[in-house]
C-alpha cells in the first residue's frame, strides 16, 4: 500500500473499518462522554465548538482533525453547526 506516494506501509497486522460515519450537529448539540474500544478519527470539515478529551476541553474549528484512542472518554459540545466526519477502525 503506498502512503503519500512513495513511502510503503510494512505491517503484519490488518487495518479494520468498523464504521466511517458523516453528520451535522447543530449549535448546540451536545454529544456526552462515552467512548468506544476502537480508534476514533474526527474531522471536523466545518463548524466549531469544545471537545472534552483526556481531562482537556480543547476548541475544534474548520479542517481540525482529532485521534482517540480505544478507551478514552470524549465529548463535544457544537457552537454553531459542524459537519464531521468521522471514523472508526481497529
């Protein structure tokens, strides 16, 4: 599999999708802690508004990117609306 166009990725492990999943969440909307036993990856293509991660609360704006590890609590608070996409995968 090439990666960036020249660098290859080595790996004895598969990559597995779980779910690839878009939404909008409109000002307002709260998403509450929970987390899951998989990788998370976030995009958030447009919006904005305060993620809670590891005991942080940090901002997210347009084109911000988040990665959760398996086991570790999130949530999000939108202040106006977000398009996200996002992405689960073990």
């Amino acid at each position: 599999m090439e990666i960036f166009g020249n660098e290859e990725l080595h790996s004895s492990e598969e990559i597995n999708v779980e779910e690839i999943v878009y939404f909008v969440h409109r000002k307002g909307d709260f998403v509450s802690p929970h987390k899951h036993n998989v990788y998370e990856i976030l995009l958030y293509n447009t919006g904005g508004g305060r993620t809670g991660f590891m005991g942080e609360e940090y901002e997210y704006t347009d084109k911000t990117i988040q990665v959760i590890p398996p086991g570790v609590y999130h949530s999000e608070m939108a202040n106006r609306e977000t398009v996200t996409l996002c992405c689960l995968f073990a």
